[in-house]
C-alpha cells in the first residue's frame, strides 16, 4: 500500500503528467508509486547514510508515476530504476576515496557533478528524474540483494553498499554478546575513542 498522501500524489502528477517514468508512455492510468515503500528499507538506507534520517515517505520526492505495464513488471521484480553508470563511479570514488572525516552522508553532497557532456551519458539512453539520487539508490539496494547479475550497474552499487557498511560498522561496533560489556581483556582499545553501541532494532 501507498504512503503517498493525496497531495503529494498531485504534485507527482503534475511532475511527471501522465508519463511512465520507465517507458515515457503517455497514458491516464499512470499509477502513483513509492520509490521507498516499506518503513524497513527506509531505515535501513537512513543507517547507513544513504537517506537523511528524517526522510518522510509521505512526500512527492518518494514517488514517481508509472504505467501498469510497467508497474507489473517492477512487482514482479523484472525491472529495477539505477542510476547511470558514471553517477555510480562518481558514489564509489567518494565514498573509497574521501577521508573519513570529511565525509559526507550519501544524502548530503547534493547534486552529483557529472557533466551532461560526459561521454558515457551521451552514448547511452538516460534520463534524468526529478528525484535525488539517493532515493533510486536506496530503492536499487534493496532491489540487488538477491541478484547475481554480473553487470557494471549491478556490480558497482554492491561495491557501494559494501564501503558503506564497512563505514558504519567502524561508526557503530557491534555490542558484544557474552553481555560482560566492558571488560577488555588485552584487546585493543580504540586509542580512547567511546565506542557506541548499535541500535539494531531499526529505529
Ligand atoms: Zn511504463
């Protein structure tokens, strides 16, 4: 089911008219969709930086309109929204690349800049959505759990979500399980950082 309030469905509307947004097919039965449809995946992709930690599913920037040819498809998992190849290397650079401590969360930099004149955008057939990167992204990780599918998109959004992880399990180490919580006995210490324990229940 929707979470898409009426209005923001209106806006979506009127964003996109009545076009499909995967086969821009004109057509009256367009549906309104999340991008984000269920409270899980939401925070999950908010844990790891991807979303901005108040992202509301009730707004138009979490939907997009399809028609029912194409919303059978993505029901049935056969089609997935991705972002261009070059968005993608530009996540991965970041994300490997940039000292930790500069870093920002996938949902901060903003517009990602990559040129339109970039050769790989003019050869292949994109086009741009009116929705933040970050959003397909998050909707696209969930998507790829299962997939072993060897292509380029497919491969760099898994390297993607494994930096991202990585990052995150150095914010937030797991608590330990033997409950005895605290007593270190030789191990290293993180040079006197306070190390946090992570809330795995998904709040
Ligand atoms: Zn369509």
């Amino acid at each position: 089911m929707s979470s898409l309030s009426s209005s923001a469905k209106n806006s979506i509307r009127g964003t996109y008219g009545a076009r499909c947004v995967i086969s821009l097919t004109r057509t009256p039965t367009a549906k309104c969709t999340d991008i984000i449809d269920v409270a899980q995946r939401r925070n999950a992709a908010v844990k790891l930086g991807i979303l901005p930690p108040d992202y509301d599913r009730n707004t138009a920037g979490n939907g997009l309109l399809r028609c029912p040819t194409c919303h059978e498809y993505f029901t049935r998992k056969y089609l997935a929204l991705s972002l261009p190849i070059p968005v993608l290397e530009y996540i991965r650079d970041y994300v490997r690349d940039t000292e930790k401590a500069s870093q920002k969360a996938l949902y901060e930099p903003g517009l990602i800049p990559i040129s339109p004149d970039h050769q790989a955008l003019k050869e292949k057939c994109y086009w741009r959505l009116s929705i933040p990167a970050a959003h397909i992204f998050a909707a696209l990780i969930e998507r790829i759990k299962d997939d072993k599918s060897e292509s380029e998109g497919i491969a760099l959004a898994n390297d993607i979500l494994a930096l991202l992880r990585v990052a995150h399990r150095n914010l937030h180490p797991p608590r330990k399980r033997d409950g005895t919580g605290g007593s270190n006995n030789g191990g290293e210490t993180s040079g006197g950082s306070k190390l946090r324990a992570c809330d795995e229940s998904g709040g």
